[in-house]
C-alpha cells in the first residue's frame, strides 16, 4: 500500500487536546510518514496518534463516567464536613468577597468549598475535580 501524505498535506488523527479523532494539517514527515500534526479544529500541535494511547483512553474512560452516586458522595461528604445546606451555597463571581470555609456553588464546576484565601483578590477552592485557583474582589469583573 502507497501512502500519499506530504507535509501540509489532510490527515485524520488522534487530538490530545480535544481528545477526539479529527481532521489535522501534517507539519513533519518521517520515513514518508506522519510524524507531527497541527489539529484544525484547536491548533494544537503534536506527535501523529491514529488512535488514543491506552493511557488517554483508561483517563478518557474513567472520567466522563463519573455517576450521580459519585457526585452524591461527594456532595454529602461536604455537607457533613462542614454541616452546611448545599442548597443555600453562595454562587460564585469574581466580584465576590469569600471566606474559608464557605460552600460555593460554581456555573462550571459545580459544589466547592473554600480551602484558603491565596491573596485578597485570590482563594483556592476544591472542587470535585479537584482545587482550583479562582479571583474574588474584582470590582471591575473583567478576569486579570
């Protein structure tokens, strides 16, 4: 079988950064091969995959099967760790003012409670996916 790829050449491969299988642009050959892609749909670049690495589908896999129990558990674990109503947890926005300790609910990512306040304008929250860094006390609530 002839392969006609050529650098700048259409090929279907495998982004890491969408994780899905898409059109990509070829930008390296080796060995009349793919070898380095730019995807057309994100602009990622990175090595050619025809396929997810085991690795990415196990991850992949595991994480979009998070189920209600799991966000149950979760959920209950915080009302029992701070014996609050989950029900009344402060939405979150940039121009709030947090404290540590306080339930926040989150448009993204959803039930959080605040670990630490980082700075005046920076708290550490954790989520079920895990802490992030996000901004409280901006006034003007354009992100910085």
């Amino acid at each position: 079988m002839i392969n006609n790829y050529s650098a700048g050449g259409d090929i279907e491969a495998w982004c890491t950064k969408c994780k899905l299988e898409l059109g990509h642009t070829i930008i390296a050959m080796v060995d009349d091969f793919p070898k380095r892609v730019k995807c057309n749909t994100c602009n990622g670049q990175h090595n050619y995959r025809a396929k997810p690495s085991e690795k990415n589908r196990t991850k992949s896999k595991s994480s979009s099967r998070k189920t209600k129990s799991q966000k149950t558990n979760y959920n209950e674990y915080i009302s029992r760790l701070t014996g609050a109503d989950l029900s009344n947890a402060k939405k979150y926005s940039i121009k709030g003012n947090f404290e540590q300790d306080e339930i926040i609910d989150h448009s993204k990512f959803g039930i959080g409670i605040v670990l630490s306040i980082i700075q005046i304008n920076k708290i550490k929250i954790l989520f079920e996916d895990g802490p992030k860094l996000l901004i409280q006390n901006n006034e003007s609530g354009i992100p910085v």
